[in-house]
C-alpha cells in the first residue's frame, strides 16, 4: 500500500493533549499595596520609616517655632 502524501496516519490516530491549567493568582500592584513593595524592596520600608520620622522631626520644630513668631508680630510696636 502505497502511502498518499497528503494523509498523515500517525497524526490521525494520536489524541491532542491538552495544555495543563495552572492555577494563577492576581499580581498585586506595588505601587498601590505596601505589602507587595516590601516584599520587591525590603529597603523601602526603611526608606518610609526614615521619612515618617523626619516628618514628625520637622513638625515638632515648627510648632514652637511657629508660635513665637507668631506672637513677636502680633505684639509689634
């Protein structure tokens, strides 16, 4: 028997697979969720702590700051 050219008997007979599903889940954004960012840069954490206290610093020095100028000009000759 002579085989046509065209008909492919293995390819016939064989079942396709199937791809495997994977289960995936969400990408979270880390710009958006802390949690994610510490876990791609642990040095953030330090970063924003280091910031929040800077932050209070400065606060702290402008409020009695604040005050005193505040009254020198309002008791001005």
């Amino acid at each position: 028997m002579a085989s046509h050219p065209t008909l492919n008997v293995r390819g016939a007979s064989r079942v396709a697979s199937r791809p495997i599903s994977v289960v995936s889940t969400q990408k979270k954004n880390p710009l958006v969720n802390k949690a994610a960012l510490f876990h791609l840069n642990p040095y953030a954490k330090t970063l924003r702590r280091q910031e929040f206290l800077k932050q209070e610093r400065i606060k702290k020095e402008k409020q009695g700051q604040a005050g005193e100028a505040f009254l020198a000009n309002l008791f001005a000759p």
